[in-house]
C-alpha cells in the first residue's frame, strides 16, 4: 500500500490543505510513481474530515484518472494497475504520526505501536505499507521531469531542495510560502514576512508546529535545515512558522502549546500522558506566580523524562517549547516564578489602571462588557478589579493611551 498522510492537525499550519486543494493531480501522480516503484497496487489517501473541500477535490481528480486511464487495472496499456481511495480521518492530532494513522485506516483507536515491526514491512492489513507526507509526494513528478541533479541543485549540502512554510503569527506579511533549504530565518522574517509591525521587535520564532522550538532572534542568521534546526532545539516538523514580538511572554507561549499537544496525546505512554499533565501544571503555576525556581528545575527534569520515555514522535517532541524557552529564555521563567511577567501578558499577574491622562470622554466605561469601569464624565475613571476580566477592550478604546497594564507585584527593578 501506498499512503497519502493528509492529516494536518498543527494550529495554524495549511501547507497540506494547500497542495489537496490546489494540485490533487500532482500527489496522484507522485503516489503512482511510488506504486509503481515499489510494486504497491493501492493506494490511500489519508485526509482529515475538517478538510472537505480537500476531500471533495482529490476524490473529483480520482475519478477524472480513472476516466482518462491514468488509475485503474491496466494504466495506459502498461500492464501497471493502481487504485487509490479516499480516508476521512477523525481529526486526532495524533493520526498525523504513521503507525497510529494505520490503525486508524483499520478501524482501530488512533495509537502508536512500537516499532520494530515498521510499516514498510508490516502496516496496513499487515501488508508492507510505504507513508509518506503530501509534499512529499507532490514532489515526486517534478523530480522525475526535471531529474535529481536539477533539485539537488537547491538546498545544502545535507538537506536538498525546498521547504513550504506557514509563515504566521506578528508578521506583517504572513501566508504560504515555498523557500529553499538553507534560508536564514532573518530572511524569511524581514525580506519576505516583511518584518513585526511597527514599533515591536522581533523576538523569536516558533518553527515546527505546536512541538516545534522557540528559536531567538539572536539566531536569525542561522540557515534553516534539519540538521542545524534539530541543533538549536527545534525541528522542520509540518513547516508551521509562528513569529512572536516583544510583546509575547515565552512561558504563556509554552502554555498554550502544551495545553493543545497534551488535549491531543492519545494516552497510551505513561511518559506523555503523565508527563505533559505535570509540565502543563508547573506552567500553569508560572503564570499565576505561584511556582518557585526549584519547579523550574523540576520542569526541565520532567521535559527530558518525557523526551525519552515516549514512544511517538508526539511525546518526543512534546517538551521542545519548554526546552527552548528554558534555554533561551530562562530569565522570563524566573520572573515568573518571582511573581511577575515581564511582558505583561499573564492575566493573573497583572492589572489595568488608569492615569492622570484620562479626561473622562467615558469610552472605556462604555466598552466595558462587566461594567467594571463607572459612567462618570469628565472625571478621571477607575477600574474595579474585583470585576475586571482583564478583556483589554479599554486599553484598545483609549483616544489618550490612559489605560496602563501593570505587574500586580510590580517593584522598580521589575519594571
């Protein structure tokens, strides 16, 4: 069998969806060409149910080969037969890891099994079973046209030809973008993301999708290839980008992304399961200042338990936002941990007030969705915080800029 891995479920990343959409005809191509050079007779297409217009345009190019000759028992008189069909997966994060996509084809809980046997010797209905991802496939017929040699041409030395990004996140030009291995990330951020917006600075950059690493804007010089991403602590994974400025903080960063990576653990390793459970607490901690530097340690400890002891690449790289962050960004987790965020973006360590500045035009009262500011006009309003969601609609509203976002444990040499 040959699989078509369609199962895009990284926040934020499009590529696959792109390529489904826009060149079914391209990945049929290139899975018949695997088929046919590897003696497989079927293929799959493994595309997530949230995709159905990706769906409905692969299965409308199917039947068109099948009605040119190009699918079928006998392609074009060669004496090759090849069919392909269309899976809809369940949208399990999870899935997109091959031998949990396997089972899911089969009908069984989307998990993980040890390897060895691997699927190319015993996979789908335990009949060797080639899994390859969509771009990789898509690939293939350009390949065959122009020969090795022309994509070899493109890249470095270890890692050849081009990679398509989703470039998104505080960039001012984000969206698909297809670029040659051995980029810098200060290329792709400022020549084609065009830069943050104006006024920020650009900070870091997530790469990878949600197991992906933060990597500093202090490596923007660093060419992007596996070898030197898998170095600084991140990895090429889906090809998601997410551009952060000054004004992210690295450890509601690593929240958010631990809380989607472990929602989406299928259970099965302790490691991952546990693991990702108490990581999520120590960071949930951070951001309401109720950890201690010794729980930094404990994190750390716990990112290289889970590292080691799970058995997809899921738990693998599950701690790399919290590994980078700690080791890039470690100062921002020991503020944390001593009671205030640096960037003022943690909602339980912080507070919004009001200035001198404010000459009462009432807006902020009105924007208010709790009521937490009263309707006095023309006097200097104040904020009831016992009320206040911290919904930052005030701050927005605000003609004068007298709405202010402090540290609720705010010291001069904190500021």
């Amino acid at each position: 069998y040959i699989v078509c891995n369609g199962d895009e479920g990284d926040p934020g990343a499009f590529m696959d969806r792109m390529l489904l959409e826009s060149f079914p005809f391209r990945i049929i191509e290139g899975m018949t060409i695997a088929g046919y050079a590897t003696g497989a007779n079927n293929g799959i297409f493994y595309i997530r149910a949230e995709y159905p217009l990706a769906v409905a345009r692969v299965q409308h190019a199917i039947e068109q080969c099948y009605k040119k000759g190009m699918l079928g028992e006998n392609i074009l008189d060669s004496g090759f037969k090849f069919n392909i069909r269309v899976f809809e997966g369940a949208g399990a994060f999870v899935c997109g890891e091959e031998t949990a996509l396997i089972a899911s084809l089969e009908g069984k809980r989307g998990t993980p099994y040890l390897r060895p046997p691997y699927p190319v010797e015993k996979g789908f209905m335990d009949k060797p079973t080639l899994v390859n991802n969509v771009e990789t496939l898509a690939l293939v017929p350009w390949i065959i046209n122009n020969g090795s040699e022309a994509f070899s041409s493109i890249g470095t030395e270890k890692s050849k030809g081009t990679k398509v990004f989703a470039l998104a996140g505080k960039i001012a030009r984000g969206g698909l973008i297809e670029v040659p291995m051995g980029i810098t990330i200060g290329e792709i951020i400022y020549n084609i993301g065009e830069g943050v917006a104006e006024g920020r600075k650009f900070k870091a950059v997530q790469i990878g999708g949600p197991s992906g690493g933060c990597i500093p804007s202090s490596l923007k010089d660093v060419p992007i290839d596996f070898e030197q991403l898998a170095e600084m602590g991140a990895m090429m994974g889906s090809g998601g980008m997410v551009v952060l400025d000054d004004t992210d903080c690295m450890v509601d960063m690593a929240k958010y992304f631990l809380t989607f990576i472990h929602k989406q653990s299928c259970g099965k390793c302790t490691f991952c399961r546990v693991g990702t459970k108490q990581m999520l607490d120590i960071l949930t901690r951070l951001s309401e200042g109720k950890a201690s530097l010794k729980d930094i340690d404990e994190l750390e400890r716990l990112s290289h338990y889970v590292r080691k002891g799970s058995l997809c690449g899921l738990g693998k790289t599950a701690p790399n936002p919290v590994l980078t962050g700690l080791k890039y960004f470690r100062e921002e987790y020991e503020a944390h941990a001593k009671g205030y965020c640096p960037v003022r973006k943690c909602r339980d360590l912080i507070k919004y007030v009001i200035t001198d500045k404010c000459t009462g035009c009432t807006k902020c009262s009105q924007e208010c969705p709790v009521n937490a500011i009263p309707f006095k006009p023309y006097e200097k309003h104040e904020i009831d915080l016992d009320l206040c969601t911290k919904c930052d609609n005030c701050r927005i509203v605000c003609p004068e800029n007298a709405v202010e976002i402090v540290n609720v444990n705010d010291q001069p040499d904190n500021k």
